[in-house]
C-alpha cells in the first residue's frame, strides 16, 4: 500500500510539471463534440513538528522534547531505589538476596523512616514510547545495565546482579482507534542483567496492527526487585545506569 502511495504522488507531481504551461484546445470545431482544457492539481504533506508534552508522572521522568510526527521515548523511570539494607553474614549465605524497590527517591535513604517523602499514593513507574509516524509503524524496546560497581572502590561489584521487574499492564495512553497494538514482555515479567554487556529484547514493541500514539508498559513501585547473590554482598553502596534503547524508522 505505501509503494502505490509513493507512485501516485510522483506521477502527479510528474503531471503537473508537465501542465504548467497550457494551451488552449480552442472551440469545437466541426466533426467535433467536445473540447478540453486542463487545470494541474497540486498537493504536498510534510512532517508536522509541534512540539508534544510527554503525559508522564512522577516517578517517571519526561525524555522530551519530541514532535508529533516523531518516533520517541516519552518517558523512562527517573531511578530504580533500592535504598539502604542491613546485611549480616547469614545473608552472604543466601544463595540470593532480593530487595524490594523502595517507595520515595534515593535521596531519602538517609533519613529516617517518619520523615521520608514518598510517592504519591498508587503512583506506578514505566517505560512509555509515543509513535506519531506516518510512513513507517515497527519499534521495539531493549533493554540493559552496566554492573552495580562500589561508590567508594571501583574494584568491588555485585556480579551477577539482577532488576526483575513484573510489570502490572501494557496500555494505549492516546492512540487511535484500531491501532493500539502493543505487545509486552514474553511472559509478562521481565529481566534486566546488569553485567554491562547483556540487552533484553523486546519489552514493549508495536504489533502487526500499529501502536501509535503513546504506548505505555507500566508497573507498581514495589514490583522492582534487585536480586544479589549472596556470596557477592559487601558493604558500601553501589551504582549502576540501566539503559533503555528503542529502535525504529523515521519518517524523515
């Protein structure tokens, strides 16, 4: 359908160049019953560059600016906190330790647990991509962390460490009627490695039947577990970066 789109805008293009300058057929003359003239027709569709405003909450973070013909990541979680935990030796033992994601930022991890600012009651983080394409509909969603490495010494890292998250739904935000088909994780819950090499793919992409709009795969806070083998627990506080990759055509 789009090849037989392009064609018959080349050959109107092609028609009205060739018709800029007419002539008259004149009257009709006899042995005649008709006469013509021509009037070229022209019409021309560019991308439309007004700016969008990503319909993300806290604690999503915004990744704008994006027109509305764009391809674009409208929002990823601003941080995975999994704040402070107390370990002892017994937890070393453990053939993994699971942490659940906290509820308010990482900047309230040092203060204690009457005066923390939280989230906002039923807040949810996810990752939302918004497709305003017009010429192309595939995309997909990947991704990856470097490893959780010792804020304080580099040479100390939580090797073998994982983000499992599980998320809650795979939703259209805005798109348009018969063309929100947004497809999740295979088996819904989802793995992040963070050994700074390893990408899951495909946790959010467009269907065969388009996503357009804003598609959104979200989950609840506290859905978000960091898993640690317990033979690599130490203490001190480490950091990774997750990265989130989506991959598509643009139109221009």
């Amino acid at each position: 359908m789009k090849n037989t789109k392009l064609f018959s805008t080349v050959a109107l293009a092609a028609f009205a160049v060739g018709v800029t300058s007419t002539v008259s057929a004149g009257p009709i003359t006899a042995g005649n019953t008709s006469t013509t003239e021509v009037t070229p027709g022209v019409a021309e569709f560019i991308q439309d560059t007004s700016i969008i405003t990503p319909p993300v909450d806290e604690p999503d973070e915004g990744t704008g600016p994006y027109t509305a013909g764009d391809l674009a990541i409208a929002g990823v979680p601003k941080e995975f906190n999994f704040g402070r935990t107390a370990i002892s030796n017994a937890d070393t033992l453990l053939a993994t330790k699971e942490i659940v994601q906290k509820d308010y930022y990482s900047t309230e991890n040092t203060k204690d647990d009457s005066s923390k600012t939280k989230y906002p009651a039923g807040n949810t983080q996810g990752v939302t991509i918004y497709d305003g394409r017009v010429l192309n509909d595939s995309w997909a969603v990947a991704v990856s962390s470097t490893q959780f490495v010792n804020t304080a010494d580099s040479t100390k890292k939580l090797v073998g460490a994982t983000i499992v998250i599980d998320p809650t739904a795979t939703r259209s935000i805005d798109g348009p009627a018969g063309q929100q088909d947004i497809v999740g994780p295979t088996g819904n819950k989802f793995t992040i490695v963070a050994d700074g090499a390893t990408s899951t793919a495909n946790i959010l992409k467009a269907g065969t039947t388009k996503a357009k709009g804003h598609s959104r795969l979200e989950w609840n806070v506290g859905d978000v577990k960091l898993a640690v083998p317990g033979d690599q627990l130490s203490l001190g506080e480490y950091k990774a970066t997750v990265t989130w990759t989506l991959t598509g055509t643009p139109d221009a």
